[in-house]
C-alpha cells in the first residue's frame, strides 16, 4: 500500500531542528588560558588547563574572568603541582633515607602539603565545597525523586 502524498515520509534536505536555550540562560564561555598556564610544563599545563575549563563550566554564571581569572588560574596552578606531586610520591613513597640513615619525609611531601595548604582558602573563595557555597549563598539544585513527587501530589 503506497503513501497518500499528503502524508511525505520526511524531507532530507530540510535543516535539522536546533533547541534554542531559553533567552535567560547565560551561555557558558571559558576565558582563553592565560599566559601562567601556557608556562607550564607539557603534563601539569594538561592538569592546569583540564582544571581551568572544569572551574568555569561549573562556577558558569558566578565567576568573572576580569575579577576572577586571577584566583582560578592560581588555584588551576596548584591543582596541577598537587597532581605532579602525588605522581612523584606514589612512585618513590612518602618517605626516603635522610643524611644520616634515618627515615624522613619526602621532599616532595612536605611540599604536597604547602601545596594543599595553599588550595584550602581558594576553595572556599571558590564555592568548592558545600559549606563554601551556603557561605556565599549559592543556590544548590534540590532534587525530588519521582516517587516523592507522587507522595506530595505534585
């Protein structure tokens, strides 16, 4: 049985239908990489560059590039060094033979933990934790189940 003509199967050629987001929603812009991360060695600018585009699609809306830049490439810097730093430490342990036989702490862990020192305050400048974003009075999205809704008539 053949199709009556004013029922078409589709057209080809037609452009393909694009969802618009709604007019007030921002679109999310990550800020190009500063010239600090461009800097950095090949593996830590990979960590850098992964944390500064992550850090701006989530703070979307909420940072500034002209007033935050500054503190999210800082704490993209120090998010990386973290990084290099445990890849130093889970290959030669956190601990190694000081001057005179004795075992004492990695250098590279005494630095881990400035490093980790350093990251703390930028995270709750940055609203990265939950008591961070109460502090700052960031809307967290409340979630009900489907079956909750049912339960509450909605």
């Amino acid at each position: 049985m053949s199709r009556p003509k004013s029922e078409p199967l589709g057209n080809a050629t037609a452009p393909a239908e694009v969802e618009v987001p709604p007019e007030n929603i921002l679109p999310i812009v990550v800020p190009p990489l500063p010239e600090g991360l461009k800097a950095l060695p090949h593996d830590q600018r990979r960590e850098a560059t992964a944390v500064w585009e992550n850090l701006w699609t989530l703070g979307h809306g909420f940072y500034l590039p002209e007033t935050d830049g500054y503190v999210v490439e800082r704490y993209a810097v120090l998010q990386a060094r973290r990084t290099h730093l445990l890849e130093i430490l889970n290959a030669e342990d956190y601990t190694t033979i000081g001057s005179q036989g004795q075992q004492v702490a990695h250098p590279a862990a005494r630095l881990l933990l400035d490093v980790e020192a350093k990251l703390l305050p930028l995270e709750q400048v940055l609203g990265l934790n939950p008591e961070a974003r109460l502090r700052l009075g960031l809307a967290v999205a409340e979630t009900k189940s489907k079956l909750d809704a049912f339960l509450d008539g909605d």
